[in-house]
C-alpha cells in the first residue's frame, strides 16, 4: 500500500495511471474470490484504500484549482 506522502508527489497523470492500473487488479482479485483462488484476501482491502486515497487527493486537487 502507498503512503499518502508518496502519492502526494506523483503527477495528476501518474495518478490516474495508477488508479487504473488498481482498478484493474480490483477487478482480477474480485474474480480470484468469487472461483476460490485469492492467496491474500487481505490485498484486497489494499486496493481498495488505496483507490480510495488516490481519488480523495484527485479532489482535493480540483477543488484547489477551482478555489
């Protein structure tokens, strides 16, 4: 999982990559859980913090170049 402080040094475009690129193993371990082959369960609770952290400063982000 990233820390914030590394996540609030990466670009708008490093963001979105990254949260694509999270997004899409969301996706893959939601599969893994539903056919009984997910090794870490708790992976999936990584990614989704994290999601949630990279969408959280992409709107503290826009609300700042609003202001």
């Amino acid at each position: 999982m990233a820390k914030i402080a590394d996540l609030k040094a990466k670009t708008d475009s490093q963001l979105s990559d990254q949260l694509v690129e999270l997004k899409r193993e969301q996706f893959n371990l939601r599969f893994q859980a539903a056919t009984g082959q997910l090794e870490k369960p708790a992976r999936v609770r990584e990614v989704r913090r994290s999601i949630a952290q990279i969408k959280t400063l992409q709107t503290e982000r826009s609300r700042s170049a609003q202001a």
